[in-house]
C-alpha cells in the first residue's frame, strides 16, 4: 500500500488567504464566506476568469508562505511515518503561473514544506523526494505507481 496525499486544499488551506488577498485587491466584497471556492464562484461569475487565475498565481507563489496547514494534517504524516507507511505528497501544479507575473510555484511549495518542518527528520522526516509533482493534466496517480 502506498499512500498519496495531496498537496493544495488537504494539506495547505488557502481560504483565509484566497479571500484576504481577492478583498485587498478589490475583487471581492469583505462580506463573502472566506473560503477560496466563495472567491472563485464569484469572480467566475463576474466574468474575471482572468482575475481569478492570476489570484491563483499569487497565492500559489509569494502569497504562500502565508497560508497555515491544515488542523491534523501534521499529526497524521507523523503518525503515517512513525508507522513505517509509504507516504508521499502530490501537486499537479505548473512551475509558473498561467497569467500574471512569473513565479515558481513548485518551489513556492517546497518552501512551504521545508518551513513546516515536512522534510525536517526530527519534525515529519519526509524525504524531499517524496514530494512529486505532476505535469497539469497528468495523472496523480500515475505518480504513485511509477
């Protein structure tokens, strides 16, 4: 049994942030639920498509580091590890952002990951290379079975 988990919105949550960023930069009412599908719902349906990628891009990259883990996430890859379980983290995020400015987002993520202490051997001691990224429109799955 090998285990995947994915990155984006299971172990990183963006809604605070998503909604922060969306109302600073005047793309949302500061009313609308902080959830990052209420942000995407509504610039979608206002016709920002394009707004609503290059929010993605941001918080994707620079905006990253601002957003928390998910409450057990941590505790449940201690405990995966401890037991010895192959455990493996994947992403099918592009390197860079469709629109707006150029940021590497796959390393965006690695930094996330090596603040939250996911590749430290005394905090989680997931391998680097148990973080796999596909290609957009490639199959996670096909990352776990090779």
């Amino acid at each position: 049994m090998v285990i995947g988990v994915d990155f984006d919105n299971t172990i990183v949550c963006y809604d605070d942030l998503f909604h922060r960023i969306a109302v600073e930069r005047g793309l949302v009412p500061s009313g609308l639920e902080p959830r990052k599908n209420e942000v995407r719902d509504f610039l979608r349906n206002a016709g920002q498509e394009t707004a609503w990628t290059e929010l993605q891009g941001y918080v994707y990259g620079p905006g990253m580091a601002e957003a928390p883990v998910f409450s057990g996430a941590i505790e449940f890859f201690v405990r995966a590890k401890r037991s010895e379980l192959p455990i493996y983290i994947i992403s099918h995020k592009t390197r860079n952002p469709v629109v707006g400015p150029a940021h590497d987002l796959h390393q965006a993520a690695r930094d996330w990951l090596a603040r939250h202490g996911f590749f430290d051997r005394v905090k989680i001691g997931l391998p680097p290379s148990e973080y796999s990224l596909a290609p957009l429109g490639g199959k996670k799955s096909a990352t776990l079975s090779g």
